[in-house]
C-alpha cells in the first residue's frame, strides 16, 4: 500500500561499456523487475569504449534503490549515479522535433511559439514546419500544449539528457 | 608467439582455469572442440544423455566442489536445452562455465540450420553471458567467464562461440589478471558497519541467526558456528543453507519458512533481532511480509531491527528493510565481527537463557514429527534410516517437491556441500544428474538422490550416462504415485479435486533399472527399509530403490503460501473446525 502512495521520479546517470547488447541488459533488467521507464538516452562519450546513459525512472523510494543496486550488478556497466538522490543540482535538457501545420492562421501562430520558446524552425513547406524546441521536462510539455491548436502531425522526443552542475562529474573510476 | 586455431585455445584456456572434468553432448557447431579434445587427455569429458543433465551434473559438481561446473553443448536445440540448468544455477548462485556452439558470424541472424539467439535467450539467467566475435578475443573471454562465474555472488556464465570463431586462428596469450572495469565485487565488510552490527548484536535479548546459502559459498560455516556459541544465538537455516550449520548442535532450529519447523518460525516471530547471513528474504521464508519478524522490525516494542551480511547489495533491502545492511563475504565479515564481539563485555549466556529456555520450549511442544506405521511406508520414515544408516554422512542430492522437504527435514546435515537441492527455481529433475556430478567431484563419498517418482522420470535418460562412467550414485524413490506437493496442496486447500496429479501410470523401476544393467530393488514393507538400506551403503555400483510409500503422506508444518509463519498447519485438519481455521488462514491472493 505504502509503496504505490510514495512514487517519486528520478534521473540516473550511466557510464556503459559501447558494445552490443549494452542496452539490451538495461531495458531487459527494466522488463523483467517490471521497473517504470520514462525515457533512455545514449550517446558516446569522450572515451569511445563508454557510452553514457541518462534513464529517468520513478518508484517507491526501496524500488529507486532496488534499480540503482541491480544496474550497479551488470557487469557492462561501469558507473551509476542516481542524480536526483545525490541531491546535487544537476542540469537536464530534452529535444523535441514537432512537425505542426503551417496554413493559414496556424502559420504565424507556429513561428511565435517557436519564438517564445527559443526554439528553430528547421524545416519548411507550404503545408508545415518542423519545429526543434530544448529544454527541461516543463518546458517541453507547455510548447507541445501550446502548439496542439495549430495541429501536430508527428512529435518525437529524445528523451532527457542530464550533468550535475558545478566542477563535479561522472568519471570512469 | 604461437598461432593456434580457437579450438586449441579453448582446451588450453581450460587446463588453465585447471579444469579436469567436464560435461557435455557434442553437435555440428561444436565438433571441432570435440576433435581436439582427444589431444587433451587431462581432461575428462562426460557424455550425458541430455544437455539439461550435463548443466545440472555440472552444476551438482559445482555445488558439491565449490568449484566451476563446466558444459559445452551445441547450438540451437543444445544451447536451448541448457537453459533451465543454467536458471537453476542462477537462482541458486552456482558457478558454471557453458560453452554454447553458434553457427557461423556470418550466418548469425539468418535462421540458419540450429540457430538459436542463446546469448538473448540467457540474458535474464546468466551473472553473464559472452558472444565471442572473434578467434583473438576467445582467452580473454574465457578468462573472464570464469572470473565472473566464481567471484562475488557466483553464478553461471555463457559463453557463446560461433563457427568460425572455433576454427579460426589467433596467438594465444592467456591474460594473467583479468580487468572488468565494471565488476569490483566488495569482500570485506565496512569496519564501522560491522561494529554497528556488534552493538545491536550485544543489546539484544532473543536474537536470531537467520543464515542461507551463503555461508556454504564463502565456506563460513566455522565462523558462523564461532559466532553463534560465542554469543548463545539460535541458528536457523534455509534451504540452501542446510548444512552451514552442523544439524545436531544444541543451538540449531532447523529450517525455517514455508515448511520451516515450529520453533524455528516462533523464533524469526518473536526474535528482537535477525542476524541475516547470505540468505535473501524469499517468500518460501518470510511468508507474508507484513507479518514476518513483527517484534524484531518494531522499534516501539523494543524490537532491535535486521543486520544483514550479503556479498549482493540488490539482495539488501529488496523485500524486507534492513538496519544495519554489511555488504562483502560472509567469512570475512563474521571474522571481522568475532573479533568486535570478543572484546566486548557481555554475558551472553544469561542474557540469552530465557530465550533458549522459550525457544526450548516451543519446540517441546510441537517437535518435527510424524507418525509411523507398520503398514505402510512413511517417506519421513526412509529419510530417517537413511541418516542412521548413513551416520548423517552421505551427500545428498534431492529432486523438488514433497522429497526434497523430507530430505531437508530429517537428515541433519553435518557440513557444507553435502545437501544438494534446487531451491530457487525449484528445478524438478535436477537431483539425478546433480548426484552425477556430485560424485565425479567427490569419487569416495557415497552420493544418494532422494527422488520423487516425478521428479526422477524427468532426467531417467541419464541412466545411461551413470552406466556408461560406472558412477556409483543410489537412487531412492519415494514412489507415491503422485506429483505429491502439488496433490498436497489440492488436498489441503482444493478439496481434494486431484487435478492431473496422478501419476500411478509409470514405468516398473526395477525393471527400469534392468534395462540399464544396474540393481533395482523395490520395498513395500516398513520393515524392510532399515536391511535394504544397510546394504545400500555398501554397494558400490549405482543403484535404484523403489520406496512405494504412503501415497497420501503429507509436508508438515506447512504454513500456506501469503500467509505469516506463525500460522502453521502442523497435521491435516481432521475435523470440520480444522478446516474453517484453514480458511482463515488463507489469504485472499492464494496461491501464490
């Protein structure tokens, strides 16, 4: 009972090994613990052997551990902080691309959004654009909201990517 | 340096690892192993007469030896029918080494002839698994599987190994340290956790020892003993860790959980502490979780907490919250802990002799029984000749159900290594060919399979195998014509609908055994036993006994599955008051 009231959400930050199967161990651990996933990303890092994943999560606080503790177990990976447990600030950003109609009133209204949200008009045709908008999770999700009038034919998100703030950071060892 | 082709280097990474034995069925993807292995005469290959046998046979080695099992198997169907072996070894945190063949990398992904994607498929089951894309990196990786396999909490690993990659070439260098850059398993315990430990260790009025499988890993079974005598604490034990603590001695409880004894299950109610040691709070142990240890987790009524040592942190903290939580190897942080408690100034003797007296007791009351009769055999009844005959000194390997909880409650088992059991998946089957390897290990013990008529006819071809090696393991069936437990729990909580659990339809054993060309022998009359066991010990060929016992003996104390361990059936309810209190204690969610 207690664990379904106390569900909180996390960002976890990783440093894996870049090779196959790497991501196939971490969304497998997520299906089968039958762990909550709200978004994955990955990318290479400096060091093209280790690549780093940001995974936000939520759970009851013993669950948030639980994930931490079995990543931690799989021997491709190499590094897990759970940044929002660290309690350090830390920075996160997500991308969206948002293809919307651009006909008629819908046309003007699109670029003043993409204006007020900092974001690019990075495609145009007579019909649409495609919009890039970043930032945080609020950010996102109040553009999306405000640009459901003009009509959104194809939204895809990369999910978040995060860093602490300040000098520390995510090292190898 | 010298070039070699990957099936050399695999046998030569074997004698490096100081394999001596190993188990396996050869096939297309695999046979130029099989063709090399002649010039490898230091090792023994054993054929058994299915992969599933040759996981569990090295799997029973592993667990009988402490050290690595090792299986080499074909690809497709072979690699496939290892996998519930290697699940089993999993669950119970066994150190394998499989070797899987693989068609050819160019062919992977092509549904080519007997392939299967066993690295995915094993992936949930292994500690680790390997697909190796090239001759050069096979010393690496097989150097590593065996690291991983038996390092930290040991476990199977895989390694996957295609075609070409066997009869390709590479200089073989075998790596003298292995570097994961992503595997540091913890081995001492944190000085100021251990003290911490100590502390509520020396406060405490009724604690308990609650310890499993992982003192038969980490070989702690003395230290555990040290510290259990040194402070007048009760031990209870797991299944897996039967054995982890001498059977006969005066502080021992028995087993604990859903077939756990009734002092034992008191003891873990009432206990103002829980010393858990290498064992992970499954529900075959705690029961319902809200009700498990109510004293010991109530600060308010005085209750002093859980102290947990686990080598696995995700073992910490997952069904049950734990205090003061020390990861690292059991052996070393009980020493560490002996040393803490030894200067400490405790009486430990009066402080724990109310405890002892009550645990003394309940025990009294509803001591491990069951009641014998002149007619019929009682399975508890061939278990507890078995120990006199034997002197408690046999290894015993059990298959699951109704005969492995007989065997795990009444032989008292002596030391580490000696009971053999799948605990985890409950892998019926596996005791046959885990007696198998268990006597390849220990050549002059006498290995005995406590098997259930089920049970054993999931593995029987093996009898071929235990011929074929002259493999002097004693079978002995406790025949009742059913899949037992499950027709126990029909008959305890499902009315007695026997739904597909009769299986009286079966092979004559006997004759059985005949047909293999060893001695079957079959007894029927309880005073039989005692003889035809005595005899038994003796021979030293392998053996079938065909116990017909009480078809409808039942697991006793038994506690339902949701429900607290307090609330244990200790007989079959007899009268129609018993059967409402039944109900009652049946949780909503049964089964589980």
């Amino acid at each position: 009972m207690t664990q379904e009231q106390d569900i909180r959400r996390h960002t976890i930050a990783l440093l894996v090994e870049n090779k196959p199967g790497v991501m196939a161990r971490i969304a497998g651990l997520f299906s089968s613990k039958d762990y909550n996933i709200h978004s994955l990303s990955v990318g290479e890092t400096m060091d093209p052997s280790v690549s780093r994943m940001t995974i936000v999560t939520s759970g009851h606080p013993l669950v948030l551990e639980q994930i931490v503790k079995q990543l931690r177990r799989l021997i491709d990976v190499i590094k897990v902080v759970d940044l929002t447990a660290t309690g350090e600030k830390f920075v996160d950003r997500e991308m969206v691309l948002l293809k919307v109609n651009a006909k008629g009133e819908a046309r003007a209204e699109a670029m003043r959004i993409t204006d007020i949200f900092r974001g690019k008009i990075v495609d145009v045709s007579p019909e649409t654009f495609v919009i890039e908008i970043t930032g945080d999770e609020g950010k996102i999700q109040a553009a999306i909201e405000l640009l459901k009038p003009c009509g959104i034919r194809e939204l895809v998100r990369t999910g978040k990517v995060a860093v602490m703030r300040g000098p520390k950071s995510l090292k190898l060892a | 340096m010298a070039k070699l082709k990957g099936y050399q280097i695999f046998w030569e990474c074997l004698l490096k690892e100081g394999v001596d034995l190993i188990f396996g069925y050869p096939g297309g993807a695999v046979i130029n192993l099989y063709d090399e292995m002649v010039n490898y005469p230091q090792i023994r290959h054993i054929l058994t007469r299915h992969e599933q046998g040759a996981i569990h046979a090295a799997d029973g080695y592993a667990r009988s030896t402490g050290r690595p099992g090792v299986a080499i198997v074909t690809s497709g169907p072979g690699a496939t029918n290892t996998v519930t072996g290697i699940a089993t070894a999993y669950m119970d945190s066994s150190p394998l080494v499989v070797f899987t063949g693989q068609v050819p990398t160019a062919l992977i992904g092509n549904d080519a002839f007997q392939e299967a994607d066993i690295v995915g498929i094993t992936r949930p089951c292994t500690k680790h698994n390997f697909l190796v894309k090239s001759t050069q990196e096979l010393a690496r990786i097989i150097r590593e599987a065996f690291y991983i396999a038996t390092t930290g909490r040991p476990g199977p690993v895989l390694v996957d190994m295609p075609k070409d990659v066997i009869v390709g070439e590479a200089e073989f260098e075998y790596p003298e340290k292995v570097h994961i850059r992503g595997y540091h398993p913890s081995t001492r315990g944190h000085p100021q956790q251990v003290r911490k430990a100590a502390q509520l260790i020396a406060k405490a009025k009724r604690p308990l020892i609650y310890a499993g499988g992982g003192i038969i890993i980490s070989s702690a079974h003395k230290e555990l003993r040290g510290l259990a005598e040194l402070t007048h604490t009760p031990v209870s034990l797991t299944l897996m860790g039967l054995g982890g603590f001498p059977g006969d001695h005066p502080l021992f409880l028995g087993m604990l959980g859903m077939h756990g004894t009734y002092v034992a299950n008191m003891a873990i109610t009432h206990c103002d502490l829980i010393i858990a040691i290498g064992a992970r709070f499954d529900d075959r142990v705690t029961g319902k979780l809200d009700a498990f240890a109510p004293k010991a987790r109530d600060e308010r009524a005085g209750g002093l907490g859980i102290v947990h040592v686990d080598v696995d942190p995700t073992s910490i903290s997952k069904n049950v919250e734990v205090n003061v939580p020390i990861v690292g190897d059991a052996k070393n942080i009980l020493s560490q802990m002996l040393e803490v408690l030894k200067t400490m100034d405790v009486d430990w003797e009066g402080q724990h002799s109310g405890w002892l007296a009550q645990l003394k007791e309940w025990d009294s009351q509803h001591p491990l029984q069951y009641s014998y009769s002149e007619k019929v055999i009682k399975p508890q009844y061939v278990i507890e000749k078995l120990y006199e005959v034997t002197q408690g000194e046999a290894i015993v390997t059990t298959e699951v159900g109704q005969n492995q909880m007989w065997a795990a409650l009444f032989y008292r088992y002596k030391r580490p290594r000696q009971f053999i059991t799948s605990g985890g998946l409950g892998t019926m089957g596996f005791g046959f060919p885990a007696a198998i390897g268990a006597q390849l290990g220990n050549p002059d013990a006498l290995v005995i399979d406590i098997a259930g008529d089920g049970s054993f006819q999931m593995n029987i071809q093996e009898l071929a195998t235990v011929v074929q090696y002259n493999i002097p393991v004693k079978v002995v069936i406790l025949n009742n014509g059913y899949l037992g437990m499950v027709r126990q729990w029909q008959e305890l909580f499902f009315d007695r609908k026997y739904s597909q659990t009769d299986i009286s339809v079966q092979p004559d054993f006997v004759k059985v055994a005949e047909a293999y060309g060893i001695k079957g022998y079959r007894l029927e009359d309880p005073k039989d036993v005692e003889p035809l066991l005595k005899s038994l010990v003796k021979m030293k060929e392998a053996v079938i006994v065909d116990v017909v016992v009480d078809r409808e003996e039942c697991v006793f104390p038994m506690v339902p599955a949701g429900a607290a361990v307090s609330n244990m059936l200790l007989d079959k309810p007899t009268t129609e008051k018993n059967g409402e209190e039944l109900k009652r204690l049946l949780p909503l969610n049964f089964p589980s």
